[in-house]
C-alpha cells in the first residue's frame, strides 16, 4: 500500500497542502506542496519495497510498453547523452572515472567515454536493461550498495540524467555520493525535468523541482553550482522543460535554513499556459520528439 509523507523531505516542515492529482497510466498520482519551502511532492507514494520491485520489473513497460530496449528509447538516449556531453565538455577537462546512475543501456556512458577515454561504470535496476549494457562490455551494477560492496575507487563525474526525482531521499542520496562515492575534486551533472514547463507528475516522479528547488537540494547536499541551465533539448526548442547543473563539492557546506521558493502554483499555472500559447505560435519549434 503506498504510504503518506508526513515530514517535508527537504525542509522537515510537517505543513503541506494539496498542489495536483491526476492519473498517469492508470494510477492517480497526488503531489502535495509544501508550505514552509515550496518543495512539491508525491504523496501518498510506493513503500521502499513496492518501489525496488517496481524499478526491476514494471517500470519500463509502464513508461514505454515493454521491459526490452526499445529503438525510440535508445533514440531518445543519444540526444539525450550528446546533450548533456555539450553542457559539461567546456567546463570538465579530464574524466579519468565516470559513473551513470541510471545507466539504462549505457549510451551516456559510451558518448564519455569516446571523448574523454575514462573508465565507465553504471548503475541500473532494469535488468532487460542491465543486461544490454553488460553485453556493451560496461561494468554495470543493479544497485548503489552493490557498487559500494565491489570496492570500486571513487569516480570523477557521477551523472544522474532523469534520475533525482525517482528517489526517496534526494539530500541524503546526494550527500551520500559526495562523502563516498564522488572524488573531493569531482563533478557531479544531474538533469531533472522542470516543474514550471514539464508535465511532470507521473507515478514514477516522487519530486517535481523548481529551478529554485533544485539549487536548494543541491545546496543543503553539500555541492557548489557552477554551471545551471533551463532548456527543452532535445524535445523542444522553446519549451524549458529540463534543468541541467553541474556541480562541484563544496568548500563549505552551507548550515542555513532552506530558501522558500514562493508562488509555486501560480509559477506552475504561468510556465503551463506560457507553453500552450508558444506551442500554438510556433507548432514546429515547441515539439521536436515528443515526450
Ligand atoms: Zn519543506
């Protein structure tokens, strides 16, 4: 049975109130906003339990109807992966280890590897998926611990593209990779889609982040932004439908209270009608692959 979230995961603020309810394939899907610091939520959401079984097996047909490799997946991979490789290769000068949690069938990780030569490993629960990947000759676990329990040496770029906003705990997840995971002088890029252009609530998304949101997560997690970006690619060429970082671990860890972002619903309303009026202005710009 999916359970309530009580304490705002961010803040630690128990006062929330309802910001949407929809079905998603099936499944009614609330999000919850909450009141001290605008983090918006799924809730109630799958156990810890129902979630790991979910990724293993029921993921992938839900979202695109099969648990095999489908070829507009690895379509949408490669955009995906040459997209975020533009956005950090002007910044990052040498990957000697990459990891990419949520690998799926290790695209990313390839598109790395051919330009900088590091070695790659993934992390990726799907295992019709996991499988594919290891026949690429990538080193691919299906879980965090069980990385962690191979031994293997902390790495210099961890990318989590799409994966954030699936996990229970993003501070404590991200925390976690930066005291054990991550080298002190390594880099961390994430993309997430953004809660003030992206449909967003989808069963799999326990968090919907603002660009505001997401510097804040980033932030009490102990990282330094260093590069931020809103953009559509590759779905849209006008739409800001993802937030891309890449991240640093800090110097300093910043102790203040969380920075409340403000007005999410009417953000949301505003960035939502904005995308119907450009959609209608400029049809062949606004959906290049559609979601
Ligand atoms: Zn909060």
């Amino acid at each position: 049975m999916p359970e309530d979230v009580l304490i705002c995961p961010l803040c630690g603020s128990g006062r929330s109130q309802f910001f949407d309810r929809r079905e998603f394939r099936g499944q009614v899907v609330t999000n919850r906003l909450c009141q001290e610091c605008g983090l918006v939520y799924q809730s109630p959401r799958m156990t810890e339990a129902e979630s790991a079984a979910f990724y293993a097996e029921e993921y992938r047909l839900l979202y695109e109807g099969s648990s095999d490799p489908t070829a507009r997946n690895v379509t949408v991979q490669r955009a995906r992966a040459e997209s975020l490789f533009t956005f950090a290769r002007p910044v990052v000068e040498k990957v000697a280890r990459h990891l990419d949690i949520g690998c799926s069938l290790g695209i990313l990780l390839q598109r790395f590897t051919e330009t900088y030569h590091c070695q790659p490993a993934g992390i990726e629960p799907g295992g019709a998926h996991r499988t594919h990947a290891r026949k690429e000759g990538l080193a691919v676990y299906a879980a965090l611990e069980e990385l962690e329990k191979a031994g293997e040496a902390r790495f210099d770029l961890v990318t989590m593209s799409h994966v954030l906003e699936h996990l229970a705990d993003p501070v404590g997840y991200l925390s976690h990779l930066r005291e054990s995971i991550l080298a002190p002088d390594g880099w961390l890029l994430l993309e997430v889609p953004n809660l003030y252009a992206h449909d967003s609530f989808e069963v799999a998304h326990l968090y919907a982040f603002s660009p505001h949101i997401l510097r804040e997560v980033l932030c009490r997690s102990g990282f330094e932004i260093i590069k931020f970006e809103k953009h559509g690619r590759p779905n849209s060429a006008i739409f800001p439908l993802f937030l891309t970082a890449l991240c640093r671990p800090a110097v300093q860890l910043d102790l203040q209270p969380v920075r409340p972002e403000r007005g999410a619903a009417l953000k949301r309303c505003i960035g939502m009608f904005r995308r119907r009026i450009l959609a209608r202005i400029f049809p062949q710009r606004a959906w290049l692959v559609r979601e």
